[in-house]
C-alpha cells in the first residue's frame, strides 16, 4: 500500500478514470488523488450516448457522481478542460494544456479513444458528425429531431444505435457499410441478417459493400458511382487511441498502449486501463483493445489495486450489449473463426449462439435471452468446457455446466 503522502494522477476524466479513483478509495488509499479530464464535464458513462440521450430531448446527462462529490466525498482533485500534452517518465510530471506541472508516484494512463475522422468530407457539403462525447450526442439528437435526411458512414454499433433512434424520429435513414454485411466483426451472419431486417421495417435502407468517396453540395458520393442525397452525414467507422501520454513516455504505440494482466505498462509506476490498453484475450488468443462499458468500469478497478500493490490478473472476458429496437443483444468473448452452436429457434426472437474452438467456449450470443447470457459469461470466466449437446439442448440447465 502507498502511504499517505503518495500522489496517484490519472490521465483522463472517463469512465475508466472516474472507477479508479473510486476504486482507489475504497481499497483505503488515503494519498492525494488528481484527475485530469479534456471535456468539460466530470466523469460520465459513455453508452448513454447513443442510446438514452437519443431517446428524447430532455433526456439529461448521467454523472458517475456529481461534481462536488470528487472533492467533497472522495477527496479527488478533478480538472477538467485540462488533457494531458507531455509526460517525464525522469522526473515523473505530467503537464496539461494550460502548462501547469502535476508530479505523480503512480500514473494511470485512462485517456480512451477518439473518432477515425473522414476529413476529406468535412466542409465540402452536408455536415458532418461524429459521435463521442455529450457534445456531440447533444448535436445529433437535435438534427434528428429535424427529421432531417442522414447518411451514417459505418455499420458498427453506434452507428446502428444511432439509425435506430433516427428512424424513429421520422428521419430518411442510410447505412453505408463497407462490409458485405453489418458488424461482420461481431455478429455471425444470423443475426447480422436480423439486425438488418429490423432496421428495414423501421424504413433505415442499407448500401453494402462501398464507401463513400467524396462530398456533393446535397449529399455523398461513393464508390460505386451512386449519389445519396442527405443533409447530415455521421461517421461511424471506429476509433484510435489517444496516445499522447504514452508516446511521450516512449512507450511503443501500434493498436494501443500495451499492458500486461496487471495493467502495467513498461514505463514503471505506469498504468493503463479501458478502451486504450491493449490487453490479452483468451477468448480471442491474441492481445485487443476492448472498447466497451464493462471493460472500463472493471479494468479500471481491478488495475487500481494492482497500483496499490495488489497482484491480481484481470481476465474479464470481453462482453458488450446493443438494444436496436425490440432486440437486446449481449456479446462476449470472441465470435469468429468459431464454430457456432444454436441454442433454441431464432425464428422465436429469443434465443442464443455459442461460439466453440474444439473444445474450447469462446464466445456467446444472445438475442433477447439475458438470462442464458449472464450463465454463459460465467462459463467464460471460468474457462470451463460443456459438452456440445448440452448447450445445443435449450432444455439443458447452463448452471450445471458449473458445477
């Protein structure tokens, strides 16, 4: 345990960030804690973005706490509108925008991810969007309620969210998508092909296997040669980390800021944890950047203890959740290069896809089946290996699977 006098400062005012000073706290850390935040809000959970704040206009924002709770509460120093632009691994300070210098003992890196941008189409036609932050969720629930004419470059899961709440506000709706089909690296073909339908009956037309190449006075250009007329084009084709902490550290950037199971980085007394760590998976035999809610709320907890001078791996399958109108779909671990399992009738629309590797359970889907999901993610964790007939058998009790 660090003593008293120990200051802990963690880079970036997310989700991540805010769990781990709580986590910080509640494992008795009683040193100074600073975090510092580039928005100009205090921590925030990110999923209602594209999902509740969408819903209606007076929907309000969602706060991990309120903000005279950091300091009044917890003790926690917040800055926001304050990112981090260096870093001295030497001297051990970090310096925000506005050139103040904060010394730490520990540093966790919980800066997150930013938009890939589409520059080539900003300023040249319709505008623009991107959907990141409460700003931006701000800007497109207001365009919707225009009912106005919007193309969504990606078919991922925000973009989805966002054409399901589009469409629902009376909006013309497009998805281009790159792909042959939507959230090809996520869904197997069953259930991509129901997304799809779903967002059909609601009046959302999809365009496969194109991009769009170039902005028009009325609309989009793609690659195919097609025009598509919108007023509002948001782009949802994925994020990149933001590694500007690390880089100034030296630490090697590739597809994130690599971690080990404890969360540390190769800079000592240097941390990482949510959607910019890159950290290994077993469900997908490799190390990944896992860019979901439960990843960085859970990470960021376990990974404050082990600041702490805990040793606890964190091994949390991967596991992330959509609802595209009356579908609640759960994912975790690792869909592809898999074989699939069904269990009970998608004709139903309610039922589960089991992803195995020989032996090995990889990966779960659930469509409108919580409850199998929640055993199934327990299976997971567990690194346990059910029979195939018993989890082809919807009348087979996933519990014993446990014991």
């Amino acid at each position: 345990m660090l003593d008293a006098s120990a200051h802990i400062v963690i880079a970036g005012a997310g989700q991540a960030g805010g769990r781990a000073a709580e986590a910080l706290r509640a494992r008795g850390f009683q040193g100074a804690i600073t975090i510092l935040g580039e928005e100009s809000h205090p921590p925030y959970e990110r999923p209602q973005l594209s999902k509740d704040m969408l819903a209606a206009a007076d929907t309000p924002i969602t706060y991990i706490k309120r903000a005279q709770d950091w300091s009044d509460v917890l003790n926690v120093r917040l800055e926001t509108n304050s990112p981090v632009t260096d870093c001295d691994a030497d001297r051990r300070t970090v310096t925000t925008g506005d050139g103040r210098v904060f010394t730490f003992d520990r540093l966790l890196i919980a800066t997150g991810t930013r938009p890939r941008r589409l520059e080539r189409l900003e300023g040249r036609g319709p505008q623009v969007q991107y959907l990141r932050n409460v700003e931006d969720a701000l800007r497109f629930r207001k365009s919707i309620r225009a009912r106005s004419r919007i193309v969504i470059v990606g078919g991922g899961v925000i973009g989805l969210e966002a054409a399901c709440a589009a469409a629902k506000h009376g909006c013309r709706t497009t998805v281009i998508e790159s792909e042959p089909r939507l959230l090809a690296r996520a869904l197997p073909s069953l259930v991509s092909d129901i997304v799809a339908a779903r967002h059909r009956s609601h009046g959302v037309e999809f365009i496969f296997g194109t991009t769009v190449t170039d902005a028009t006075p009325g609309g989009v250009r793609l690659g195919n040669g097609a025009e598509i007329p919108a007023d509002l084009l948001l782009i949802g084709i994925g994020v990149e980390p933001v590694a500007t902490v690390a880089e100034r550290l030296g630490l090697p950037v590739t597809a994130g800021i690599a971690v080990d199971t404890c969360g540390r980085t190769a800079a000592p007394d240097v941390f990482c944890a949510g959607d910019a760590a890159l950290q290994w998976s077993r469900c997908h035999g490799r190390d990944i950047r896992v860019e979901t809610w439960a990843n960085a709320q859970n990470q960021a907890i376990a990974v404050a203890g082990n600041m702490l001078g805990e040793q606890k791996d964190y091994v949390d399958p991967p596991w992330f959740w959509t609802d595209q109108y009356d579908l609640n779909i759960q994912v975790a671990g690792d869909m592809l290069d898999s074989d699939h399992i069904v269990r009970g009738e998608p004709s139903s629309g309610r039922f589960s896809v089991i992803a195995m590797r020989g032996a090995d359970l990889v990966g779960a889907l659930s469509v409108n089946a919580a409850k199998d999901m929640a055993m199934l993610r327990r299976l997971l964790a567990a690194n346990r290996h059910p029979a195939r007939a018993d989890l082809e058998s919807p009348a087979f009790d996933l519990r014993a699977a446990l014991k």
